[in-house]
C-alpha cells in the first residue's frame, strides 16, 4: 500500500488513513517526506519542513477545512 507522510497534529487522518491500510509516516522535517508516495500538511505553513522543496514527487494535500474522512478522500483521488 501506498506510504502517506502526514504532520504529527494531524492525529485523526493518521488514524483514519492507517484504518484504508495505508502506511503512515509523520512528517517532522524534509526527510521524512522522501519516498512518500503523498504527503498531508496542515496549511498552516505552506511549506512545512520544507515538502514544497521537491523532496518528493507525490501530491502534497492541504488540510485545512477538510475533515479526516475527505482528507482520505483526496489521497485516494491523487492516487489513482
């Protein structure tokens, strides 16, 4: 299944992403994007850990207003 970087706070997507099989790593700094195959940031900085470096390929997912289920949602639409 596909590897999912998502920041600390962001506890309920963990969970919920973990619940589809998903395999989830927090994003505390640029390294821990590297091979994620999609990364969910809260918005809050836009460039959290510096992830809009390029340090990876896969869609970077915006959190803000979402709520943990259309969060799921957007991860799996990017996937495809």
């Amino acid at each position: 299944m596909a590897k999912i970087g998502v920041e600390p706070s962001l506890t309920d997507v963990q969970e919920a992403l973990r619940e589809r099989g998903y395999d989830v790593v927090p994003l505390r700094g640029e390294q821990d994007a590297r091979g994620c195959d999609c990364c969910v940031i809260t918005g809050l900085d836009a460039n959290i850990a510096g992830i809009h470096n390029t340090v990876t390929s896969g869609p970077i997912i915006e959190a803000s207003g979402l709520t943990a289920e259309e969060i799921c949602q957007k991860v799996e639409e990017k996937l495809r």
